[in-house]
C-alpha cells in the first residue's frame, strides 16, 4: 500500500451543477483544481486510508450555455467578492470497493457548511462522485423570474482525473 499525493488534471476534469426548474433544467459545466492524499495498491483504491484533499471550483468558469442563465448566477453570487467554491475532505470511511463515505466543508458566499457525500477513487486514477445540497445552506435563495422557478437542491457531479 502506498500513500499518494495527486492534483487534478483540470483541463480533462468536469465538474457539474444540476439544478431543476420549473420550465427545464439547468445544468452548469465547470472545471475544479486541487490535491487529494489517499492510500492505492495494486488492486486500486484502499478507502479504509483515510482520502484527505482540497477541491478548488472558479465561480467565473462556470457555463450553462445560455448567457442570460449564467450572467444572473454571476451576479446573485457577486464573483469578484466570491470567485470561488472550496470544498475540504476531513473525514473518510469505507463503504466497500472503491467508494468511500466522506465529510468535509463547503466554503461558499462567506459561509462554511459540513456535507456529507460519498466518492470513488477508481483506478487511472480518477475522483468521480455526486451529491445534492441545498443552496439556502449557503444563504442563496434561487432565482424566481415570472414563470421560471428553480428549486433549492443542486446535484453536484464530479469527474475528475487525477496525475
């Protein structure tokens, strides 16, 4: 077993907002940098080693693919204040395979929040998870524009390779 320090591979990563509404949903692309410590052997992944890492997601790199949709969410969360979402794992335990279940903190809006998620660690290696969290955790209330409502509970996709 051997304890490895990883960066993500930004430009081949992804990371994914999804969020529903009440004409369509919204699907947000982005790119994350960071580290992750974590324990591999030869079969992969060793989660009963605690994953220990810092995730880095730039506010102003987001894209929905619709000017309008992104050029609100810039405003509502002020990006030259906050240009940033920075998410810490702090605790890990085994779930079976390659997944563990993690908790850390989201940093987001001037607020730090304690999540819980789970995550894979597959061989390559690659950093893949989802979550869903509640923005009003942050203190963001989501947008309601006349006939557009979009609901409080994001999904949160990871994709991220590690070198």
């Amino acid at each position: 077993m051997n304890l490895r320090r990883w960066s993500i591979d930004a430009p081949a990563g992804s990371i994914t907002f999804v969020a529903t509404s009440s004409v369509h949903p919204i699907r947000t692309n982005g790119k994350a940098s960071g580290c992750f410590e974590a324990a591999f052997d030869d079969d992969g992944f060793v989660p009963t080693h605690p994953l220990h890492g810092r995730l880095d997601v730039p506010l102003d790199d987001l894209s929905s693919g619709n000017r309008l949709i992104d050029r609100e969410m810039r405003r509502r969360v002020d990006t030259t204040t906050h240009p940033s979402i920075v998410a810490e794992i702090e605790t890990t335990e085994d779930t079976g395979g390659n997944a563990a279940k993690i908790t850390g903190t989201v940093r987001f809006l001037d607020a730090e929040v304690l999540v819980e998620g789970e995550i894979n660690l597959l061989p390559g290696p690659r950093l893949t998870g989802t979550g869903e969290f509640d923005v009003r955790w942050w203190g963001l209330e989501p947008p309601r524009l006349l006939m557009l409502r979009v609901d409080p509970i994001v999904t949160v996709e990871i994709d991220l390779p590690l070198i």
